[in-house]
C-alpha cells in the first residue's frame, strides 16, 4: 500500500471510532451547527465531544502548521480526510469565521506572537469571531469606511459602527477594519484590527431579514479601547489584510454552491411528488431541472478542488474567488429554488412542528442574500471581467 493508503486506513479506522453518531447524517436545524466560542450551546453530547476530538487533533483546520494547532496534513491527505468523513456523512466539526477567514490572513500577516496566541484556539474552536467591514455608507465601496481609530500612545480608542455583522451578538472576539489616517487617500490609511467584543462601548442589535430570522447585526463603537499588539499587518496598510481574506471569504460564501445540506432533491421531489411505474420522478421538467443542477453541481465540486490545488502551489489567478463566490452563490439560489418547487405546497409552510417552523421557505429565502454578502454579483462579474476577460472598459 502507498503512504496515501495507509493515511486512509488508519483515518478512516479513527473516524468510526470518534465520529459520534449523533453527527452522523444531514444538518437537520440551525441548532445543530457548530460554532464553538464561549457561549457555545450544543446540540447534544455528542456534538460537543465531535469538536473536541476534531480540534485536537487540528483536523478542523487540517492543513494548518502543526506548531499553530492545525493538522498538518498535505494537500493530499486533507482530500482523503474529507472524503471519509464524506463517506460517514459527518457533520462539520467546526463552522468558524476564524478557520475560514481570520486564520490566512494571520497565517500571511500575523507577527509569530499573534499566530500562536489566536489560531490554537480558533482550531479548537475555543474563540468565535465575526467580521467588522461593511458600513452603512460603505458597502461594496468597501474602502470608504469611516469607522476610525485614534491614536492614544499604547493603543487605540475606536468610534464608528459596522452593520450586517454576521453572529455579531454570538461571536467572542472581531476582526475589523478601522480608518487609523483620515488623511489618507481611502485605500490607505485603513488598518485591520482584533478586539473583544465583550470590551466596554461595543454593543449589537439584530436584523431581521424577509426569512424571520437572520445571523446579521448592527454593530456599534463607543470609545472602544483596542491594544496597539492587537495590529494585524502594518498600520495604515490595512487593505492589503483585507483584501486577502475576501478571497477567502468569497471561496467559503461560493461554496455554499457545492455543501448544500439537508435531504437530496431528488428526495424531497419524489415525496412530495412521487414516482411512475418506471421509478421515475412523475413531473418530468422538474426531473430534467434537477438533473441539470445535480451536473452544475459536481462540476463545480471539481473546481473548487482545482483552485484549491492551485491556490496551495500559489498558481491561482487572483480573480478565481470572484469566479467562485458567483457561481457557488447563483447555483445555492438555484438549489434551495428548486427544492421549493419539489416541496410542493409543503415547502411554504411557515410555521409548525411538521416544518421545523418553515425551514424550507425560511431557508429559500434567506438565500437571496448569498448573491450580496461577500460582494455582490454584479461586482464579482465586474472584477472577472475586468481581470481575466480584460475587457475594454471594465
């Protein structure tokens, strides 16, 4: 047997043994997500105990350095631990801004000093973060935020306010983007910054969006004091920080296209619609319809494991995140479309038991944010079109 083999063997050997099986099979409701943090509510035991031994042994974030909590593992072996843990039908482990965000960037940026302190934790799921960058009058003219920090000798007082802050009013700790020389022409004299949200002077309030519900915040800054070691890259350089970590955050929104979750359409089609005699689902357009996202869908399953291929041998072209945050957005609208119209009358029942409160309709509709957060559609096309088709113009 190759190493690769052996790797497999012995994973998938320690999966059956640790993979409680009360994470076994689909995210069924928002409470069995898991965010970690310190007001962490589980779902049961065993989800607790699930990001326990996956945060030990640094697989929720299985290609991070050994030496900052992270699993170590090559490329290779990160495709084989999610294709067994594909194979369980496991749960994700870990759901966490700070693996899907913060952690490149401070892998890229962070002082040695910033990378041991806060990504251990992050990989264990001890710390959960939220993101500080659109403003009410800076949204995807993102660099015109005026949410400013000043300068005090050993730190900083922040004033300003953040708004669709997701998990604001559950996350720990943000990392934010903070105007430090108002000077500055815009994409300068901005800095990125960590902070804890339990700090005087920060306070949250909800929105709610057309779903009933939503993860988005208000966010407010009232002489908030933020500790100058809590700099990430160089001050007033800012931009280059969060530029980074929207190409992360564009690849994790897109690939919402391929996770999807809950029952197969085919599934929830077959039970609300039924089948003919040739075990064939009986409306034949809407077959045809599922057909064509189940084949959108894998293709861009292969894409998103070739820009991973390329990001790690630091080949992929800057632009791929915009590529994949559009199409990843527009197949998961298309997706929960779908399943709202193989739901049949079912599918708009808004409250009750049956539905689990009108998950289906609640989640439909919640999808049409995906094509705004992270940078709207329209900008992701402008940037593609601008950078890799270079059209005139763009």
């Amino acid at each position: 047997m190759s190493e690769l083999d052996d790797f497999r063997a012995s994973t998938r050997q320690w999966l059956e043994a640790n993979c409680p099986p009360e994470v076994r099979g689909p995210v069924r409701s928002e409470d069995e997500v898991i965010w970690g943090g310190r007001k962490a509510v589980f779902a049961t035991p065993g989800h607790e105990r699930w990001l326990k031994v996956m945060g030990e042994r640094g697989w929720t974030a299985p290609e991070w350095p050994v030496e900052y909590g992270g699993g170590g593992l090559s490329r290779e072996q990160a495709k084989v631990l999610a294709q067994e843990l594909a194979r369980l039908g496991a749960q994700p482990a870990l759901n966490s801004f700070g693996v899907w965000m913060l952690g490149p960037a401070l892998l890229k940026f962070g002082t040695e000093e910033q990378k041991k302190r806060f990504l251990p934790p992050i990989v264990r799921g001890e710390i959960r973060w939220c993101q500080g960058y659109s403003e009410p009058g800076a949204g995807s003219d993102l660099a015109g935020l005026q949410t400013r920090a000043e300068d005090r000798g050993d730190h900083w007082v922040v004033n300003g306010q953040k708004v669709w802050t997701s998990y604001a009013d559950k996350a720990d700790w943000i990392f934010c983007l903070v105007r430090t020389d108002p000077e500055a022409p815009k994409h300068l004299g901005i800095s990125f910054v960590l902070f804890d949200m339990a700090t005087p002077g920060v306070t949250t309030r909800p929105i709610t969006l057309i779903s009933g519900k939503s993860p988005f915040c208000e966010t407010f800054f009232d002489d908030v004091r933020v500790e100058k070691e809590n700099l990430v890259g160089e001050l007033n350089r800012g931009w280059d920080v969060a530029k980074h970590l929207l190409a992360h955050e564009r690849t994790m929104i897109g690939a919402m296209g391929e996770i999807g979750g809950g029952r197969p359409l085919g599934q929830v089609a077959t039970g609300a619609i039924g089948v003919g005699d040739d075990g064939r689902l009986l409306d034949p357009m809407l077959r045809a319809r599922i057909a064509e996202l189940e084949v959108d869908a894998a293709a861009f399953r292969l894409a998103l494991e070739r820009t991973g291929d390329r990001m790690k041998a630091k080949q992929a072209h800057p632009a791929l995140a915009s590529m994949l945050k559009y199409y990843g957005s527009e197949l998961n609208k298309r997706r929960h479309e779908l399943l709202m119209a193989a739901g049949g009358s079912d599918a708009l029942e808004w409250e009750g038991e049956r539905s689990r409160d009108g998950a289906m309709a609640r989640d439909w509709l919640r999808t049409k944010a995906n094509s705004i957060e992270g940078g709207t559609s329209e900008i992701q096309l402008n940037i593609l079109a601008k950078h890799v088709l270079q059209l005139p113009g763009a």
